[in-house]
C-alpha cells in the first residue's frame, strides 16, 4: 500500500510540473498584435493562406504581411482575393512571386499579372490543392490521384506558369509521373510544406485549440497543418477548458501562434437573398427564359436521396425546381453537405457560402467540414451526380470548361475532381457560343479539363446522351418547337438521332 502510495504522489507531483511546463509553453502562442506575430516573415519565404474566396480569410495576419514588406513570396491558397482585399492587397503590392491556387476568378488584378508576365500562377485543381496540402503536413511526400490525367494542365504538362513580354511561355507545368492502378491512370501529386501558414478560426483556447464556423473552415485546417510555422487569427480566445474536446477542430498542436484580430471586415463576395413575396416583378429577359427552360430539364436528373453537387449558374438553378415529394441532398465542395436555399433578407451570414461565393443556409441535417473531407467524398465516388457548366463538350466525353489560351483564365477549381471521380456528369449549357460556334464537337479545340468523362448534355435545343465508344452524340429528347434539323445545324460532331426520339419534351 505505501509503495503505490508513494508512486501516486509522484506520478502527482509529474503530473504538476507538466502542467506547469505545459502552460507556459502555452502561453507563449498568444501574441499582442499581428504585426509582432508575422515580423519574422522574411523575403522568398512560403505561406499557406487559408479561406475560400473571401470566406475564412486571415485578413489581419495578411494585412501585417503588407506592412512588413516581404517580397518574392511563394503563396499556397485556393486563391488570391480580390481586388485590394484579402491576398489582393499582397498583389497591388508586387510582394507575390508566385500563386499556387486552383482559381483565379473575378480578381481582374491576378489575371492581368499573370497574362502580362508580372506574376508566377501555378494552377491546380482544388482537390488536389488540398489534398497536397493535408498531405504535405501529415508526412506524406507524395500521392496518386485520377484528377487531372490526360490533360495539359497536370499529366502532359507544358501550360503556362510565366509568360514573356512577347506572350510566350517562359516557365511551364512539369509532366506528372503516372501508373495505373486497377486498369485506371493516375497521376503522383507531391505534398506541400510551407514557411508559415496564416489561418483564420472563429475561437481558440490558450492552447491553440481551434474551432471554425460552417464553411469558414474550407482550407484553413489544412494550411496549418501543412505550414512549418502556424499563425493563426480568431475572433475570440477563451481559457483552457472553456472549449469541450469534442467541439475542436483544429488541436492546437498544429498552432504555433494566436493573435485576436483586431477587426474583421468578412467581406460577402456574393450577396444573395430570397426574393421578397409581394414585391414587382420584372419581366424575365429572353436570357433568363432560356437558362431556367434548361435548368428545369436539368432537375428532371435528380431522383430522392441523391447526393449531387451542381457547379455555378444555371446548375445551382435547377436546385429550384426539386418536386416537393423529393429530398436531395447538395455537396457544395468548399465544405458543405446538405446546403440549404439563400437566406432572407437580413441575415445574410460572411461564414455561410457555397462554390459560387453565394450566401446561403442550413438546413436539418447539414453538415460542415474542411475542404480535405469535401472532394474525399468527390474523389471517392460518393457523390451520386455532378451538374455543371462548359465551353466545349466532345463526342466521346471530352470536356472543357476552364480556360481560353491567352483571354479568359479562370482556373480549374473543383471541376477537375468532380468529373474524374467516376460517378454520372451532366454538362448544362446553350448549344452554341454567343457568335454562334458550335460546342459540341468531334474534338475539343480548348484545354481539357478531363478525358471521357460527360454522360449527358442539356442545352436549349435537347438532350444527348454521350456515345463515348462511338464518339458521337445521341438524341435522346428534343425541347419544345425544335426539330431534328435545328440540332444538326448547331452540333459540329457526330450526331446520332434514333428513332425513339422524345419530341417536345420541355
């Protein structure tokens, strides 16, 4: 009984000095400004910077980083702000050598440095980017994905990274190694490590114990994680102990540093709301008549207990036009499953949002989780139906839908892994350009965003089905006043028009 005694009260008396040792380390983690937690980031050093859009930003640490005046830095991050806001404000400044992100977006500023030859832009599919990046700081040195096989971008190489004054490339994509697993390619992605990581969670304990609100959360866990050095924002810091373990998202062992912002602006990149009843109506234009004809076909895809996903535009229309008898369940790839209709008026919230940088609710049964967690559930195949947008659709299933060559680049974003996941693909979309091309080809002319990989398109026109064997296109429906012959002037690819052909069918 003494011995036992005895070795209680030392194992008491350890126990004491490690909470003592434990809570000075602790301590340390809180710094007074965000200035004093960022003075040491120097010139050519890396950053992995949370958020998604403007969501979850860490818009005091960045802010800091201005001020102090690093150049030449290497940024990791989905991407780049906007217009003197968030990381904008680091390329007004020239401080940015090169952007690692998967979308460049409304940000005219990071496009035009990009296209003129002032800024390194390495662009990456999203999931990619956040599965670099949870590996990067797991210890993980490199992985294999299907995202990205069989296109310019990841596995061939040779797209863009730096332009010349002239235009021409300067520094280019390195070919991906590839192997094929199971009678499928896949590509070897590395992990990232940066310098630091400047994050944002909504609350910290004094141990660096970190929660997040809804999609706030998006790449921010990840970018800790992956960064030698993690600083972190909050807007509140609370006592060890005033947060239940279950509730944290981030332990504070990734968390170096924790600073209480100063000011948080969360800017709404895309304010949107419920439509007040009562209220004038304006008379659709012809544009938005023919968008919700489609998107009211493109609903007609959806069957109860689905899990889809639906890119921005005329797919996240369709969502308008569920059955009332039916539930459907939306994964928005910024961190949401079971996203719920715009807010009212009001009560708008800058932690709420979906892909498009939309506001948006909850809904009972929602869940949120970080940007790793949303495209495993992608790349796993858990998603039932993926609905999205093109520029060009080929007859065997090619697809492009991200970029023109020298005019329009706005990134991969979430697309890549969405469409190599294996599960069913629906582009939506009018039939021709705005100067009446074709966008149903033999072949696409534009960067793919993956090989093989559309089942169905549904235009203005009609419905396809995709013969990927064949490599040509099948009629399946025809909308409402069109014929079999305004189809075959407005595809360019092979198209093949059976005799069950439904007529009139919206």
């Amino acid at each position: 009984e003494y011995g036992i005694f005895n070795f209680s009260k030392q194992m008491l008396s350890r126990c004491a000095l490690r909470r003592l040792v434990t809570s000075r380390a602790y301590s340390s983690k809180v710094f007074a400004s965000a200035q004093d937690a960022t003075k040491d980031i120097g010139s050519g050093s890396s950053l992995c910077v949370g958020g998604f859009g403007l969501c979850g930003i860490p818009e005091n640490l960045i802010e800091a980083v201005r001020d102090h005046g690093p150049k030449d830095l290497t940024v990791f991050s989905n991407n780049c702000g906007v217009d003197g806001f968030g990381l904008g404000v680091l390329l007004d400044t020239k401080q940015i050598k090169r952007m690692v992100s998967s979308y460049v977006g409304e940000n005219a500023e990071f496009a035009r440095q990009y296209l003129e030859g002032e800024l390194e832009v390495e662009l990456l599919p999203q999931g990619t980017l956040a599965e670099r990046l949870r590996a990067g700081g797991a210890g993980i040195p490199a992985f294999y994905t299907p995202t990205g096989t069989g296109t310019t971008l990841i596995e061939r190489g040779g797209f863009p990274i730096k332009f010349n004054a002239d235009g021409t490339p300067a520094v280019t994509t390195d070919a991906r190694e590839v192997r094929v697993f199971d009678g499928r390619r896949y590509v070897m992605e590395h992990g990232i490590r940066g310098d630091f990581a400047l994050i944002k969670a909504w609350k910290a304990d004094k141990s660096g114990n970190l929660v997040f609100r809804y999609t706030s959360r998006n790449f921010n866990p990840l970018c800790a994680q992956a960064g030698k050095i993690c600083i972190a924002e909050v807007e509140e810091i609370v006592e060890d102990g005033e947060l239940h373990p279950d509730e944290i998202h981030l332990p504070g062992i990734y968390v170096a540093r924790l600073i209480q912002g100063e000011k948080f602006e969360k800017r709404i990149e895309r304010r949107t709301v419920q439509t007040a009843d009562g209220g004038e109506k304006k008379e659709p234009s012809a544009a938005q008549l023919m968008r919700e004809k489609i998107a009211k076909r493109a609903a007609r895809e959806f069957t109860d207990g689905m899990y889809c996903n639906l890119g921005i535009g005329i797919p996240t229309l369709a969502s308008n036009f569920v059955p009332d008898d039916m539930t459907i369940h939306l994964q928005t790839e910024n961190g949401m499953l079971g996203m719920g209709p715009y807010p009212a008026a009001g009560s708008e919230d800058a932690d709420l949002i979906n892909a498009g940088k939309e506001t948006i609710t909850t809904l009972p049964g929602s869940a949120t989780f970080d940007s790793a967690q949303s495209f495993a559930m992608i790349r796993g195949a858990h998603v039932d139906l993926t609905i999205l947008g093109a520029m060009q659709v080929a007859g065997n299933g090619d697809l492009a839908n991200w970029v023109v060559p020298g005019a329009m680049v706005k990134g991969p974003g979430g697309a890549m892994d969405l469409v190599s996941s294996g599960n069913r693909v629906v582009v939506v979309m009018e039939h021709r350009t705005k100067k009446g091309a074709a966008k149903l080809l033999a072949s696409c002319d534009l960067p793919l965003t993956s090989e093989g990989c559309v089942d169905r398109v549904i235009t203005e026109l009609a419905v396809l089905d995709v013969d990927k064997v064949a490599n040509r296109f099948v009629l399946r429906e025809l909308a409402t006043g069109v014929s079999v012959e305004d189809v075959k002037a407005a595809t360019a690819g092979t198209l093949h028009v059976p005799e069950d052909v439904i007529v009139d069918s919206y």
